[in-house]
C-alpha cells in the first residue's frame, strides 16, 4: 500500500477528488504500489475532499467527514 496520513492531504485544494494517481502527480507519494492508498488519521485536515482509497482507519474516516469531505472505499 502507498500510506498516507490525513494531514498531507492539506497540500491538496478544497474540493480535490484524491487518488493515489494524483497523489503520485502532486509528489505526495513516490510511487504507486501494488494494493492502492490506505489514509491514516494522524494530524488535522482542513480540507472539504473527497478521498478514494483502498483502505482507511476509523480516525481518518472521522476527520475526512468532520472536514466536509468524503471517504470512498474502492
């Protein structure tokens, strides 16, 4: 998995579709694996996004929503 926490999301702008394709284009991750993006809720995201990710934690879920967003499980 690419693993990324909530907070380097904020490099992003409001209203950002994130996948771990424009993540790789924004050089917020190296390179893309094999089994796709797992969010982790570690720091603060000010950002109203939407996320699609293969995996998420529950924290990472709660502060994507409580920041206006969405999380989507591919």
């Amino acid at each position: 998995y690419n693993v990324v926490n909530v907070d380097m999301l904020n490099k992003l702008e409001d209203g950002s579709v994130v996948t771990v394709e424009l993540l790789k284009e924004k050089n917020i991750i190296s390179k893309v694996a094999p089994y796709g993006l797992k969010v982790l809720g570690n720091g603060n995201l000010e950002k109203n996004i939407t996320v699609k990710a293969a995996k998420f934690s529950e924290t990472a879920i709660q502060k994507i929503t409580k920041a206006g967003g969405k999380a989507e499980v591919l």
